[in-house]
C-alpha cells in the first residue's frame, strides 16, 4: 500500500514538473517585461501631469500605444517565421528596452506618443513568442492549466510593477533605468534556451461585420471592453493626480485595480457557468456602472471605502471580454473559435485605440461646453464617461437576451478568463478541445 502512494506520488510529482519546467524560462520572461512595461505605462501618465500635458495629449498617448499594439498583433508573425522566435523575441525586446530609455531622454508629450506606438507594435511581438512557445511546450490536455500559469504571471506582474513608483524620483532618469533594465533582463531567460522554432499555422480571421451578425453582444462587449481598459490604464493615473493623490497612492490603488481584475475572474467565471451568460453581462455592466458612482462619490472623501470602490471596479471591468468570448463560443463551431476569439481581440483592440482618444477630444472641446457641466466632469469625467460606456453596453445586451431566446445552461460553453494580449493565446482556449471530443 506505502509502495503504491509513493509510486503514485512519484507520478504526480513527475507529471508536475514535465508541466511546469518547459513553461519557467518564458514565464520568467513573461514576468519581467510585464512589470517593466506595466511601470512604465503609469509613469508616463503621471510625469504627463507633472509636465502639464493635457488630458488630449496622455489620452493620445494610450491610444498611440494600443495603435501599435494591435498592429504589431497582426503584423509581426511574418518577421517571427523569418528568423526565430528566440532572435525575434531578442530583437523585440532590445527595441523596446531601448525605447523605454529614449522616454526618458526626450522629454516631450509628441515625442512619447510616437515611442509609444513603436512600444506598443514591439511588446505585441514579445507575446506573440511568449504564447506560441507555451502552445508548443503544452498538449491539448494541459493547456488551460498553462493559461492559468500565464495569466497569473501576467496580472502579478503588472500590479507589481505599479509599486515601482514608490521606490524612485519620478523626476530623474532613475524610472527609466529600472524600466530599461527589467526589459533587458526578460531577453535571458528565452536566449538561454533550446527549443525547436514554433511552426505558425495562420488563422483566418472572420471580418467584424459577419461576426456581428452571428453574436452582436459579443462584438459590443469586445469593444466597449478596449475602450474601458484603454482609458483606464492610460488615463486612471491621471485621475489620481488630479483628486490629490500622491504618487505612493497612485502606485498602491494602480496596482490594486489590476490585482482585482484578475482575483474577480474565477468567481464571475463561475457565476456564467451557472446562469445564461448574457444575464451575466447585463449585471457585470450594472454593478461596473454603480463601482464608478463609488468612485465619484469617495474620491475626496473616505480613502478606505474608495480603494475597495477601485479594487470592485477593477473585477468588473477586466471580466467583460472574457465573458464576451465564452459568449461568442455558444454560438459558434469548435472549428471556428481560433478565428472567432481573434476577431473579438481586434474589436477590443479598435476599443482601447479609440476609447481614450474619444475621451481625449472630449476633454479638448471642452471649453465649448456649459461652465457647469466642465466643473462637475472635472476631474470625474473619466468614471462619467465610462459608467455610461458599461450602462449602454448592458442596456443593448438585456435588450438582445429579451428579443432573442436564452442559451440553454447544458449548450453553454464553460467561462475562460482569457488575458487581452494577442490572437495566437486563443489557441490555449481548452474549449477547442473539448469541441473536438464531443465530435
């Protein structure tokens, strides 16, 4: 009996490393670039505000940024085929070290806005070779644990890298340091080593117009989503500093939204599994639309109660598009989800280009606007603006669930918090195998 629970044990130990081992060096990798590039992104906002940029300005400068991204999502296979993903994941990451650094020597707004875009096309390329080197190291059976693995690594790290304003002069060239060597520290663990180059198997996308005909809550929600996450790690810090926070608290609260988007994950992902989902996205939307009112209403009063006002805000807001995917997944073939889970990642990244940048011309027009309209949207206006973006989205999708009959809970496919990063994680979806076993 000893014998048969050590040899079982033996096994499971075995099984744990063959799953875990292949996956350390680009999780490592994965880990330090994101708490650089997650550094960065709230520096820039907040030496925007320091440097009395306009709100048009940082709002550009998160729309230059997912401009890029989204471009280098779709763009950057090519260059991987070409030369490795080992010389590719290299290239890429010394650009963007180098780019960080430049932030730091030119300090002009126009200046970053188009380092921004170059950073922005470089770090979608430093996930493209992250994801498609665990789809490689992973078997269909295991890959939604080495989803988990990612996701955890990517959410850690970027509220990680939140606290790092707290530990330098945000008006020296020290951030920018920090941040330009934990980019060159995540080349390493990848340059060190060996694996056979990834073959890239090109998924065709379907066009956003036939995917809003086949699931139009899943398209809305996809690009309401981008425009709320694009304003909100581009402009949230910029909030801050204009209600009186200081660059301590704006490091804890940043890192705080970002900790409860990916703790809230499981247990909304749970709740869709239990209910028809677009009922689901109807309350999510409610409750993101009242998290802002809390926000609005504590900003400048009880400290306590607004940092768990941004912590529930946070869940609410980075759960819409993974719920959006599953959604779209009842109503598609298993063939087609590759396809249908990247079509949905362009929505959203349409969303995070243009939903700052509507913002930010909204900012700019504003002294057309009522004296007292301008005095109650400052600086408030960013919750204004997304609580009506969430109440529109659930208002359309309760108006659908209305019109159109529910999903029955038995043909519902299962919720998968799926990170917002590029179309080829959409292959570690674990519904694509399961697709093919039921056939």
């Amino acid at each position: 009996m000893f014998k048969k629970f050590h040899l079982l044990r033996k096994l499971k130990k075995s099984e744990f490393l063959q799953l875990v081992l292949p996956t350390v060096s680009p999780l490592v990798s994965l880990g330090a670039i994101s708490i650089g590039t997650g550094f960065l992104m709230t520096l820039l906002t907040v030496r925007m505000e320091m440097m009395g940029a306009s709100t048009f300005e940082i709002a550009l400068l998160s729309t230059t940024y997912y401009g890029g991204f989204v471009l280098g999502s779709f763009r950057s296979e090519p260059f991987l085929v070409r030369v490795g993903h080992i010389r590719a994941y290299a290239v890429f990451g010394a650009i963007t070290a180098i780019v960080a650094m430049l932030h730091g020597l030119f300090l002009n707004p126009w200046s970053w806005i188009v380092l921004r875009f170059i950073g922005g096309y470089c770090l979608a390329g430093l996930y493209i070779v992250i994801e498609s080197w665990l789809l490689i190291k992973s078997a269909p059976s295991t890959r939604g644990r080495i989803l988990s693995f990612y996701m955890i690594s990517l959410y850690a790290s970027q509220s990680l890298g939140q606290l790092f304003l707290r530990l330098s002069d945000m008006e020296t060239l020290m951030p920018f340091c920090i941040i330009t060597i934990f980019c060159s520290l995540s080349i390493i663990p990848l340059s060190m080593t060996k694996v056979k180059s990834p073959i890239f198997e090109k998924t065709s996308l379907l066009t956003i117009g036939t995917m809003f005909k086949i699931s139009p809550s899943s398209v809305l929600g996809s690009l309401v989503s981008g425009m709320i996450l694009g304003s909100l790690y581009g402009l949230f810090p910029s909030f801050l500093h204009d209600v009186g926070s200081n660059v301590d608290q704006i490091a804890i609260l940043m890192s705080i939204v970002i900790f409860g988007g990916m703790l809230l994950q499981y247990p909304i992902g749970l709740m869709s599994d239990l209910f028809e989902k677009r009922s689901v996205m109807t309350v999510i939307c409610i409750l993101l639309s009242l998290s802002c009112i809390l926000i609005m209403a504590s900003a400048y009063t009880h400290q306590l109660f607004f940092t768990f006002s941004t912590f529930l805000f946070g869940g609410f807001a980075f759960v819409l598009y993974p719920l959006s995917i599953t959604f779209a997944c009842d109503t598609v073939k298993p063939d087609d989800i590759v396809a249908t889970t990247g079509t949905l990642f362009l929505a959203y990244g349409i969303g995070a280009t243009v939903g700052p940048f509507l913002y930010g011309v909204g900012a700019r027009l504003a002294p057309y606007f009522p004296e007292a309209l301008v005095r109650f949207m400052s600086p408030i206006g960013l919750f204004v603006y997304i609580g009506l973006l969430s109440a529109a989205l659930g208002i359309f999708i309760f108006w659908r669930r209305a019109m159109l009959p529910a999903v029955s809970a038995d043909d519902q496919a299962n919720f998968v918090a799926m990170p917002r990063s590029t179309p080829v994680v959409s292959e570690f979806d674990p519904r694509i195998e399961e697709g093919l076993e039921k056939e």
